[in-house]
C-alpha cells in the first residue's frame, strides 16, 4: 500500500519521516512527489488540491490531518471511500484553556489595557462581573471547554444541531438557538463547518446578542460573516471579538482586523494537532485498512462530521 500525504501549507518532512517509522511495510510519500498514484489506498490531508482525488484509482481512505473534515471537499471522493479525523485529548485540552484564557481576558478588560499601555494611559477599572458564556456545538472540544469554564466559576449553555446530554450545561437544540443568544455575554464558536453553519455569525445573530457581549470564534474563520461582525463592533451593538481562525490564512496584513482595537487576533493557534499524536493514529488506521476492520473516528459524510 501506499500512504500520501498531501497537506499543503507546511513543511511535511517529520511527519513523512515519523509514519515511515511507524509502517515499515508500506509506501509514504508527500505530495505531489507521487510516483504511482495508481497505488495510493490512504491520503492523510488537509487542503489538498482538488484536482488530486481523480488521480487516484485505487483510493480506499481519507484521514483529515485536523479534528474537523471541512479542508477536504467531500463531494469529488467516490462513496465507498472512507473518511476518518484525528481525536487527539491533548488538542482539547489546548482548546480548553485557549477559551477560558480568552474568556477571562474579555472579562478583565486585558485588551483595553494593551490599548492603553500603548497610549501610556494609567486608568484602572474593575473587571466585568458576565459570567454566561454561550458555546455554539456541543461536541468533544466543547465539552472540554465547558468543563474547564464551569471549574472556574462560569455559567454555561450551549446550542447543537441534534440533541445531547449534560448535567452542567444548559443544552439548546434545533431551533431554539434564539432563546439562548440573549442571555450571552461570550459566545464560543466551536461548530464544524458545514452548508448549514457556513456564516452562521451574521448581522441578525450577532443583532440578538447583548451589546456588552463578546464572540470568540475557534472552529473556522467562515463561520462569520466578517463585515457582519466588522459593523457590530463598529456600530457599539458588540464589545469586543476574539479570533483564532480567519476566511483567508494567514490573515492578509491589509485586512481591518488587524487594527481593530476591538479585535484580538491569535494565528489559527488555539489548539495544534501533535505530529506524534497524527501519526500514530494514521498508522493504526492504515493497519486496520490492511486487515480489513473498521476504520477509527469514522466521519458521517452526510453530515460532515
């Protein structure tokens, strides 16, 4: 068998090096150094080009190289094809404290003192008393979040396309959305992307929140419509925004966030898949493929996730 990586963006060499370690037997090579597509039954992607997918016959696998599907366009892979993710605890203990850092920054006013030290303005004010954050998804990365906020004090709702459970957690589900935005004061964006979230965060979501209220989208900067969201800080009718993940990355340096003093702008950094982690997840999957098991963390194509 042979296994392709074909991530674009970044410098594959460990991670080919790590898989050759952990599979011997079999084949690694990064793309487009691919001698014979023809005997590629495993892709490990992650913004792979979309014309690659015709160039492989015999293609039996997909692994996306993150926890969320959406880099991979679904549509253009055959429907025996099976789609896999990374599930990686660490990542979600990253996310974890990534959201409850950015919370208590919001809460404690810690942008509007960059602001000022850059003025060399001595103005101190308590820290805001919100205490509501509201997280949109329930899934693993959010349920970690929601475990570290609540150990610190927070109350927490949150809001899922299909019904979940929790004891702590005030859930919303479907079309109750609307009953949950006005009682937020930091909404988490932790949703996979799909046709249906895509903009998710428009002018008439962000109209229903309260004004003192804060976003922090670390799921995909094509949650949010960015003009929606560039209008409702301008306008007063949102305080402040948190961003890990932008429509384009990295984030052109002409683009209004950047100078926004409203916006605090991290480089897609909230939670890094673990190279190590990657691979030795990939390897075990290659190695069920081989004797014909069910592949681990299995995506739901239609859903997407």
């Amino acid at each position: 068998m042979s296994v392709l990586v074909a991530i674009t963006g970044r410098d594959n060499t460990k991670l080919i090096a790590r898989l050759t370690e952990l599979l011997p037997n079999e084949t690694i090579e990064g793309w487009p150094s691919c001698k014979n597509p023809s005997d590629v039954e495993f892709v490990l992607a992650w913004n792979a080009p979309n014309d690659l997918w015709q160039q492989l016959p015999n293609l039996r696998a997909v692994s996306s190289f993150g926890a969320g599907v959406d880099s991979i366009n679904l549509s253009l892979l055959h429907e025996h094809v099976d789609v896999v993710r990374i599930v990686d605890k660490q990542l979600a203990d990253d996310m974890a404290e990534y959201v409850l850092t950015h919370v208590l920054a919001q809460k404690l006013r810690l942008q509007e003192y960059f602001v000022k030290q850059s003025q060399g303005n001595w103005k101190p004010k308590r820290g805001y008393k919100y205490k509501h954050v509201g997280i949109l998804g329930f899934g693993e990365l959010a349920k970690a979040c929601a475990d570290k906020l609540l150990i610190n004090g927070f109350t927490l709702s949150a809001w899922s396309k299909t019904a979940k459970e929790s004891q702590h957690v005030k859930l919303y589900t479907g079309t109750r959305l609307d009953e949950m935005l006005p009682q937020i004061d930091f909404l988490v964006c932790l949703l996979p992307l799909t046709d249906e979230t895509k903009g998710i965060i428009n002018a008439q979501l962000l109209a229903k929140l309260p004004k003192h209220a804060c976003v922090i989208n670390v799921a995909r900067g094509q949650h949010i419509i960015e003009s929606d969201l560039l209008s409702a800080l301008d306008s007063g009718n949102l305080r402040s925004a948190t961003l890990d993940v932008f429509t384009e990355e990295p984030l052109p340096s002409s683009h209004p966030f950047w100078q926004h003093n409203k916006v605090t702008i991290t480089p897609h950094c909230a939670a890094i898949s673990d190279l190590n982690s990657v691979a030795v997840q990939i390897a075990e999957n290659v190695d069920r493929l081989n004797r014909g098991l069910e592949l681990n963390n299995r995506v739901n194509r239609t859903k997407g996730y």
